[in-house]
C-alpha cells in the first residue's frame, strides 16, 4: 500500500485521501492502485457503506503526474490496465456511495472524477479546471460525454476547449459540485453528511444509486423498471425494520444489513 495515498475506516465510512501535498497531490500509478484497491475493497466489506475522496487541506490534485505521464504513458482500453483506469473503473463501477471532498485545486482528473461520483461538496477555494487542451491531450473517461450532458454544450466546451478554471460558485451553479462549504469545515461536514448515508438502508442507497445510473430510457420504461424494485423493496426485512421503527417511534438501525 503507497504512502501517498490514505485510507481510513470508521463508521461504515471509507475515507481515501491523496497524500502528496509537496507535489500538489499529483497522482502517481502506484497512488490510482492504492486507491483502486480501496474501492475494490470496499465494495465487499460490510463494514463499508460509503466511500470518501479527497486530498490534503487546501488541496485536492493537481491531477496526473505530468513525469509518469511521460514515462508510461497509459493506454485507457487497452489489454494491460493502466492504474489509471483500474482506479477509474473501481470509481465508475462502485456500487456503494462516493462523495467527493475537493479542497482547493482540482486539475485535471481530479475534475473529471467528479463526474463519477454521487455528491460532491467543495471548499470556497476550490479551482476546477480541465487543460487537455492546453497539453495538446483529449478528454478522457467519458467527459467528453458527460460534461456535454450534465452541463450543456457551451458550458462544457469552457471547460474542455477553453481550459478556463472554474470557481466553487461557478461548479455549483453548473451542478458539477453539491454545495460549498467553508474549508475549515469542510473535511467534518462530509463527514458527517456521509455517516448520515452510512445509517441509512444501504440496499435502498445502492438501489437509488444503481436506477440512477442506469442508462437513458423512456420515462414508462423507467417507470416500470423502478416498479420491479419497489416491489421487491416492500418485502425486504430492511423495508420492515423502516416501518416498524415508525409505529415505534424510533429512529431506524439498519446496522445489521449489508
Ligand atoms: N505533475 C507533476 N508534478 C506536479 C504537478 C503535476 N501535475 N503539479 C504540480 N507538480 C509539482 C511541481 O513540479 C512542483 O514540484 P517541485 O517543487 O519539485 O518543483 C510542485 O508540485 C509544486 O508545484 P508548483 O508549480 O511549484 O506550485 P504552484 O502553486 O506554483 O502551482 C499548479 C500549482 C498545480 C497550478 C501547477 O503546479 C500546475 O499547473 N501543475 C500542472 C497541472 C496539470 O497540468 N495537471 C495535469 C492535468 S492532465
């Protein structure tokens, strides 16, 4: 496990932080594998409900290692995984929660990323900024689709094309980000926010999850889609302890579901 990368677990919530603040938490390979494995980890251990991504204080990324980029330049798609990809795989494919942690800079894929996570709070000083461009590169993991979707053509194109660094209130009113909160709070605001997710029904979390990330449909499709679940949800015994917790008055303990 890389040193530049850490990983704690409490409270059903796992915390990954970028850990190379000298560097501007500049991602290596080996920090995409230790991040990957914590995802991929996480994702069958029941003690994990919910996963927290972020940096250093002030800093999340300045994105990929400009030398490494250099030295083993990665192949997304390719047969050999880079650790990139491995770690952007664990990241897309989590079936679990992520929320994302961004305090100061995000460059790079450290604004991509958001693209994959479930809810996102940033810092007042946080910087978004995607400079492909600017390094003769193209986008990468899907923001080439995603961006244009989340946020309009033109929006997205700023950000793509142009380059141009985005301010936490420009990324909140785009829906890039959730909502901003004051850095020094931030890291116990998230924290928070996500303990309230891990006390929740985590079937409930992962299914809400799974619908939205289910890809687009017709709306009767959908509707039907959501019915099948629903269904099912109602005879759960985690739909039984919401309910009876209600008649009884007390908040629901869904401790003992995986
Ligand atoms: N890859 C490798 N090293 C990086 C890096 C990156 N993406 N970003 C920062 N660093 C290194 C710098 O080389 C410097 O190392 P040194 O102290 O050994 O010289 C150290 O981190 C501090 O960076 P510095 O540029 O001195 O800090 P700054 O506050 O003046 O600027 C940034 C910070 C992030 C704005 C600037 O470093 C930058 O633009 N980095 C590149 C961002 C980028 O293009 N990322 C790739 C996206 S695909």
């Amino acid at each position: 496990m890389s040193n530049l990368v850490s990983v704690e677990t409490t409270d059903g919530v796992r915390t990954i932080r970028w850990n190379r603040p000298e560097k501007k938490n500049a991602l290596l390979r080996e920090m995409y594998d230790a991040a990957a494995e914590a995802f991929e980890t996480g994702e069958t251990d029941a003690d994990v409900r919910v996963f927290v991504l972020g940096g250093t204080p002030g800093l999340f990324t300045a994105g990929n290692d400009l030398v490494d980029f250099m030295q083993a330049p990665p192949h997304i798609g390719s047969e050999d995984m880079p650790p990139v990809e491995r770690f952007m795989r664990a990241l897309m494919t989590a079936k679990k929660p992520v929320i994302a942690e961004v305090d100061g800079l995000a460059i790079g894929i450290g604004t991509t990323l958001l693209l994959h996570c479930d809810l996102s709070y940033a810092s007042e000083n946080a910087a978004f900024k995607t400079p492909f461009v600017d390094l003769a590169l193209a986008p990468e993991f899907a923001s080439s689709l995603l961006f244009p979707t989340l946020l309009g053509r033109a929006a997205a194109s700023d950000l793509l094309m142009l380059g141009s660094v985005w301010d936490a209130k420009r990324a909140r009113e785009a829906g890039l980000i959730t909502d901003i909160v004051p850095s020094e709070k931030l890291a116990g605001f998230v924290n928070e926010r996500a303990r309230a997710l891990a006390a929740k029904s985590p079937g409930a979390v992962r299914q809400a999850k799974a619908l939205m990330m289910t890809p687009s449909e017709s709306a009767e499709d959908r509707m039907a889609r959501e019915g099948g679940i629903f269904a099912q949800m109602l005879q759960s015994p985690e739909f039984n302890e919401a309910v009876t917790a209600f008649m009884e008055r007390r908040a629901p303990d869904f401790s003992r579901f995986g």
